[in-house]
C-alpha cells in the first residue's frame, strides 16, 4: 500500500454524479483508490452525495485493523499509527483522540456496517474517486446474455433542487407508479425485471428519507421512496438505462411588498420553477401558476394593504402546480422573475402587457447607456481612499480562538444570484469574499465552517443545517444585491427579528462594514419571511454588500482590494460581536 501525506483532492461525489447526468447515465459507477478499481462484495452507499462503504472493504484495502463496540454502537479503525473512532448513527468521531465532525454518520445495512469513506482517505492522503463502466443499451438484449447486471444496480442520490433519484436498473419492459399515504410514499413498480432487489438507501434529505425495495414478483421489482412531506414528481426513462425521478420544487412562503415603490411578488423556493402568467378581468386577477411544484403546508389567503393588491392567495391546483392568485383593483403583469434577496422575486408593472412593454424599451436604453462608468471613477483610487486593509489580527485571537463559525456564500451553481450590467455574477464575487473572510478568521483561531467553497448549488433549506450540524456559533450569509428598474445602490443586513442576538449582530457587522468601504448605509432591515433566517436557530445574518446591478458597485465588487476591505469589514463587526458577548457575561 502507498500512503502519503501530501495534500490531496478527494473528488467530489455531487460533481461526478453531475457529469453522468450530462452524459444521460450511460455508465454505472465503480470505486478508484489511488489507479486501481475495487471489486465491492457489497454496493456503495450514497447519502447526501457522500459514499460509505463496508467496514470490511477499510479493513482489507487500507490494511487496517477494525473492531464493532455493539453495546457503545462504536467503530474502532487503527491504521499504522492513526486511531479513529466513529459512533453508528453520530457524526461525531475521534481522530487521534481529538473529536472531529463527519460529514455523514456510519450506519448498519442489513448486517453490514457502512462507514464514511471520505473521511478516512481524507486523514490518509489517499486519492479516492468514481469511475464508470459502460451500461449495456435496453435494445440490445440479446447480446446481453453474459452481463452480470443484478449486482451492478443500485439507487443513487443525485440531489440538487429537485432531488433527483436514479435507479441504476439496466433491464425493463416498464413501469407504473403509485402516490400513497400513511406513511406518505411513492411506489413505483418496474415491470419486466429480472434480478435481485437494490440495496436501501438513505437519504434524509428535504423530500425523500430513504429509498427501499422488494421482489413483487419473479418479473416485477417494487421501489418505495420514503417522503418528509409528499409531493409530486416525474418520472423518466433513460435511453442507455436505468430511470431517474424527479421530484418537485418546494415552495415556502409567499408575500407582496413594495421596495422603492415597485410591487414585489416574492416567494421562498428550492430553485426556480417555470412560471405560466394568466390575466383575468370581471374580476380583475393575476394567475401565477409554479410548474413542478409543491407548496409547503396548508393553502393560505393574506388582505393586502396596497393601492392595486388587494387579496393574495397560494394553493396546490394539482401535484405539479402551486397556484398564486392575486386580486387587483387594477391591471398588473410581470416584467423580471429572479433571485434576489435570498428568494424568487417577480417585479412587477402597473398597467396593461402594452404598457410594459413600452416601459422595459425604455429601460433598455437606460442600461445602455448607464454601461460606461464615469470616467472620474477609478476603483483603485477608492480602494486605496476609503478602506483600510487588515494586516495585523495577533491581538483578536484570543477572543476569536476556538469560535466556529458559519460563512454562507450565497447562490452558486445553477443559481447565479443577481446579474450585473456588465455580466457578472453575484454567486462568483461572493465567494471570493467569504473565501477572503474566513482567511482572516482562521488566522485569528476561529474555525471556519462553509456551506459551500466552490461553485456548487446549495438548497436555501439546507444552508443553515450546515451551520447547525457542525454547532457554529454564528451564521453570516454574504450576498450582492439586484434591484431591476432603476439604479439603487448602498449596503444593508438583514436580520430576524425573532432574537436579539440577531439584531446584536446585524448592528455589529453593518457598522464596521460601512466604515470599511464608505457605500450608502441602507441600514439593518427585518426579514422573517426569509427561509435562512427563519430556520436558523443560532445568531444569524444576511450581509447585501451592495448592488450589483449599479455600475459602479459591479466594478468595486469584482476588484480583489474592494473584496478584501468587505472581509475587514464584515471580520471586525463578528469581533465586536463576541466581544459584546463576552462583556455580558
């Protein structure tokens, strides 16, 4: 065996399993260690992307010696020199003596023990990653007859924000499929099956807890999807093999406000679903109605307090549409749908689709000729003018010592965030600076925890059982705001209203932060209605650097001195936090 300790990338579970959904699955999966393929006398286990293997295959591939405590459910792994200790059903586990977090817990199969293989090859520095075998095309049966696909089939978690299934069966005539309740669960029969039944899978993710199976009969393979909360989905064959299900987006919170006197229409989503808009009259209405989605709770109706909204109302029209109604004391339509503010926001237009369409003409030629920065505006000189760079952090690591926290980079991966004039990303510049900021506070002996530290999608629900999972202390989230109709600019946090740490916090952060780069001060504003913020059961906050949609602000967030005065800025308002914290005590 070759160990070594230098530094290593463990491929990533949820890009790998991208790539085969671009390549329409035309390949089954197979477990690389180092230039080596493993033979598995049981399957892989996927949860939430991440792989756990049987406790024997640790034992014979890494020579190691394994014991299985089953009065303390604990799982000792010696390893030359290294001791690891892991708990079944418990992301807790020692390395070494020293207490870590894992990123899935170990679990018992039937009789085997499954244990979190990235965490070991992590500590080993050994290079782990999936590769693929070709999967035998449905059509060509009859030169199939050597192929040894039963104990290649498998359920794999896809994720992102339909929560994608794949059922890795290479042979079948068809199937059917059932929604039942009590308990809420999907069974979907694949009819024409010959083989065993596929190995449980866990999920526990926003929809789907696992995923099991069982022989109907000898041609029939029944699969039941385990539900959080039931919803609807849809189910595709796959051309080279196998079927995956996709379930639908869940949609949260909805609401009507106005900013800077423009009708919002906002909702909490997992992603963003495709709209239908219908325009009603005798009554006047607007109808939204949400493809592929399924509304959390109950249907709900709010009076509205606005000139031209009187009445909103969402419900579920049937398993794949959320419908959202408003009544209307007069005509409105839509002219942008997006993120922003960590939601989906839909701005709206006072008028008929006419006038709109005259407005957004307009509008247009605002943007093109607000494109070219002023000429006196140079973002090096404002760097150098208004911010300070934070060079000497020796005297804070005391306070910030041994503190976890939590850096939410916002959006990312098929959720770019707000869009400048000039093309740029928000999910791209906030990363960079909360990449920036957890620099500083590592060099100050914090432990810094990400939601994500690369382009990758993360669900708004997901985000801050992150934080909670590995006990941060405080959460920050760092977005770029947008605003479409006119040029808005400034810095603003919001918090929730419902713990004064809350706003503690939020006070701390946008006080230094506009002392760091001198932008408007758009102050601290309440947000409940916002999934992140409402989740969140630590002290948390969502930090709107500023606008990318203004020229100016585009230019200064894309500048790597602009994004460093945010991380002093943002660091020294978490600094004053704790040190409030600890003055109270």
């Amino acid at each position: 065996m070759i160990r070594s300790r230098c530094f290593f990338y463990l491929c990533s579970i949820i890009l790998i399993l991208g790539l085969a959904a671009q390549n329409n699955y035309a390949k089954a999966f197979e477990l690389f260690i180092g230039e080596r393929s493993i033979e598995l006398e049981s399957p892989l286990m996927v949860v939430n992307g991440k792989i756990l293997v049987p406790l024997q295959l640790i034992s014979d591939e890494f020579e190691a010696i394994t014991k299985v405590d089953q009065e303390n459910n604990s799982i000792e792994i010696d390893i030359q020199n290294d001791k690891i200790t892991m708990y079944l059903g418990s992301t807790d586990v020692l390395y070494n003596g020293k207490k870590e977090t894992l990123e899935v817990s170990p679990r018992q199969s039937n009789d085997t023990i499954m244990v979190p293989l990235g965490f070991i090859a992590d500590k080993l520095g050994v290079n782990v990653s999936l590769g693929f075998s070709e999967i035998q095309n449905l059509d060509s049966k009859e030169t199939n007859t050597d192929h040894e696909s039963p104990n290649n089939e498998r359920i794999v978690y896809i994720g992102g924000p339909r929560s994608q299934i794949f059922l890795d069966v290479k042979e079948y005539t068809g199937y059917r499929s059932t929604l039942l309740t009590n308990p809420d669960r999907l069974v979907v029969d694949i009819l024409g099956y010959e083989g065993e039944p596929l190995e449980e899978t866990i999920i526990d993710g926003a929809i789907v807890k696992s995923v099991e199976s069982t022989l109907l009969d000898a041609n029939t393979l029944r699969v039941f999807f385990y539900f959080n909360i039931s919803t609807g989905y849809e189910i595709k064959n796959l051309p080279e093999g196998g079927l995956t299900v996709d379930f639908n987006y869940l949609i949260d919170t909805v609401g009507f406000e106005r900013i800077n006197n423009k009708p919002i229409i906002w909702f909490n989503a997992s992603d963003k679903p495709e709209i239908t808009e219908i325009e009603l009259v005798d009554p006047q209405r607007l109808v939204l109605d949400l493809h592929d989605s399924t509304l959390l709770g109950q249907a709900r109706e709010y009076e509205v307090s606005d000139s031209v909204v009187r009445r909103l109302r969402i419900s579920q029209l049937n398993s794949a549409t959320t419908r959202i109604v408003l009544e209307l004391n007069s005509p409105m339509v839509s002219l942008h749908y997006g993120f922003a503010n960590e939601r989906l926001e839909m701005v709206m237009f006072e008028g008929t689709s006419e006038m709109a369409q005259e407005y957004l003409a307009k509008l247009e030629m605002q943007k093109q000729e607000s494109e070219t920065i002023p000429q006196d505006f140079e973002v090096d000189e404002y760097i150098v003018s208004e911010g300070t760079i934070l060079t000497d952090i020796e005297s804070e690591i005391s306070l910030l010592k041994g503190r976890i926290i939590c850096i939410d980079p916002g959006h990312g991966g098929s959720d770019p965030g707000s869009i400048g004039l000039q093309g740029t990303y928000e999910k791209d510049v906030v990363l960079s600076i909360s990449l920036l900021l957890g620099n500083l506070l590592e060099g100050a002996g914090a432990k810094v925890v990400y939601t994500r530290d690369d382009d990758s999608y993360i669900s708004i629900f997901e985000r801050p059982m992150v934080a909670m999972r590995h006990d941060s202390e405080i959460l920050i989230s760092i977005h770029a705001n947008g605003y479409v109709g006119g040029l808005v600019s400034g810095t603003e946090t919001l918090y929730h209203p419902k713990d004064t740490l809350n706003l503690i916090l939020a006070e701390a952060i946008q006080t230094h932060l506009i002392d760091a780069i001198q932008l408007p001060n758009r102050g601290l504003i309440q947000r409940p209605d916002l999934a992140l913020l409402r989740v969140s059961e630590i002290p948390t906050v969502l930090v709107e650097v500023a606008f990318i949609t203004h020229p100016k602000e585009e230019q200064l967030l894309k500048a790597e001195g602009f994004q460093l005065m945010v991380a002093e800025g943002i660091f020294r308002g978490i600094l004053e936090f704790f040190e409030i914290l600890a003055s109270e005590r």
